[in-house]
C-alpha cells in the first residue's frame, strides 16, 4: 500500500496513509479481528523516504529589501500585480507567534 506511494516520492502522504491504516488495524485489533498489528516497521521506511529540507532563500539585508521594494515599483507587467506585490510587503505576518495570534 504504502509502496507506489513512495515510489512516487510523497512521503508526507505515505505518513498519513499509514497513520490512517494504523488507526484501522488498531481498531480491528481492539475489537479482537486481528492478533497484532502488521504495521510495524512501516515507520522506518516512510522516514528513509523523507526529504531533508532545503533552507528558503530570504532577503536578510535591508539593502537587498529596498533593492527588491525599487525593483516592485518599477514592474512594467499588470497593474494589478504591481499593486498586489507593492501590498504584500504591508501585510504579510512573519510565520510563528504573530501568524496564529492574528485575527
């Protein structure tokens, strides 16, 4: 089950397939219909598959911001997308605290 899963390279959704799995074979063991559980080991072999992650290029200077902010100013595309990237830098949350807490 799990295995065209990760041939695919989805192992976030092969940890979930067989979190969902583990919760019905669980469920059958429980009420007797099975004798042990046959998903033992699957772990491991859904974290051999897992990406490591990759850093997310950011913008760490405040020359390199301001470059980026002249450089939206300056887009000759659509108006509606230079009006959309000039807003982003206004109202985006950084990820964590701020994110959750806002309303």
């Amino acid at each position: 089950m799990l295995t065209p899963i990760l041939a695919l390279e989805r192992a976030e959704t092969a940890k979930r397939t067989l979190g969902i799995a583990k919760k019905v074979l669980r469920f059958s063991q429980t009420n007797g219909w099975l004798s042990q559980l046959p998903t033992e080991g699957f772990e491991d072999l859904v974290r051999l598959h897992r990406k490591k992650p990759r850093p997310m290029p950011s913008l760490t200077k405040p020359e390199d911001f301001g470059r980026l902010l002249k450089d939206i100013d300056n887009y000759e595309g659509s108006i509606v997308t230079r009006l959309a990237l000039q807003l982003i830098p206004l109202v985006t949350l950084r990820p964590g605290k701020e994110f959750r807490m806002a309303k």
